[in-house]
C-alpha cells in the first residue's frame, strides 16, 4: 500500500492503490455502486468496506437477487413436490388426459340417451295417440340441451387441458 493522505479528496485512483486493486477494478465498481462525490479517501474507503462486508453477508449485487429469485422458486417446487408426495399417497392424484377422456366420453353418453329416450318417447306417444310427430315436435328442445352438455364438457376438458399446458381456454398463453 502506498503513502495515501485520507484526509485527501477521494479519486479511483486512490482508492485503487488504498485497497490494493487496478483502477480499471475501482471504476468498474463505481458503474454498479457509486461511490459520494467530494469525500475523502477515507469516506471512500469507508464505502468500499461496507460493499465487501455487504457482498461477504450475501447481501449485495444483482447476483444475490438471482440467487434470491433461484431460492424462492426452489422452495415454491419443493413445496409443490411435497403436495404432489402427500396427494399420491392418499390416492387423491388424477390423471388430466384420463378426466378429459371420461368427461368427454361421459358428455356422449349423455346426449345419444337422451336422443334414444327422444326416439322412444315420440313413438309411444305416435302409437298411444295415433298421432305423427315431426322430429322438432320434441327432439329439437332436448338437442338444445345436448348441445349445452357437451359444449359445457368441451368448455371444461379446455380448460383443464389449458391449465397444464399454460394457456387460457381461448389457447393464449398465460404470460402475454
């Protein structure tokens, strides 16, 4: 270390050959930290102490906020590893494909047995009655419904689908 007067107005250069380090070194810190204007070499040398005690404590530069970010988000998935290890051994986990399968299959069933109680229904009534019945007499209110099952069925396996794959039920993506 070199004869520095620390009383002395503050310069990177000095505080370089103060700490031991390149001025390229000092300049570099002062781009990300900044060091006061006008103080003295022992002002400076001050700051630079706090930064190392800073850094040495994990607290300091963009580094620590990755590592900050990293952490929390490993903690998140461990948590959710957790929950995934807790559900499965109380049988509570479903498979997403075989739901939408079902409830896709389930919404099918629905609407071919209302179309046979349909078919059913207006031939007891053209044979009981001796009447002729159009297909619209009464099939077309219960096709109505048939078809808000199964858009509500597709709307739902959408939605389940989506929620796996990142998306909304349009098919954005949830991040824009």
């Amino acid at each position: 270390m070199s004869n520095v007067d620390l009383s002395a107005p503050a310069t990177l250069s000095s505080l370089a050959l103060l700490v031991g380090v390149s001025r390229q070194a000092i300049q570099k810190l002062n781009v990300t930290h900044p060091f006061p204007r006008g103080e003295s070499n022992l002002a400076w040398l001050h700051v630079y102490v706090g930064m190392l005690r800073e850094s040495a404590a994990g607290r300091g530069g963009d580094d620590q906020k990755g590592l900050t970010t990293w952490r929390k988000e490993e903690s998140k998935e461990n948590a959710l590893l957790k929950r995934l290890d807790r559900l499965e051994r109380e049988r509570s986990l479903v498979i997403v494909d075989d739901v939408v399968e079902g409830l896709t299959a389930w919404a099918g069933v629905v609407m071919q047995s209302i179309d046979h109680a349909i078919n059913n229904a207006t031939e007891r009534i053209e044979s009981k009655h001796g009447v002729q019945l159009d297909d619209d007499d009464l099939g077309r209110y219960f096709r109505f419904a048939c078809r808000d099952i199964g858009a509500a069925a597709n709307q739902f396996t959408s939605g389940i689908s989506a929620s796996i794959d990142g998306t909304d039920s349009t098919g954005a993506t949830a991040d824009g």
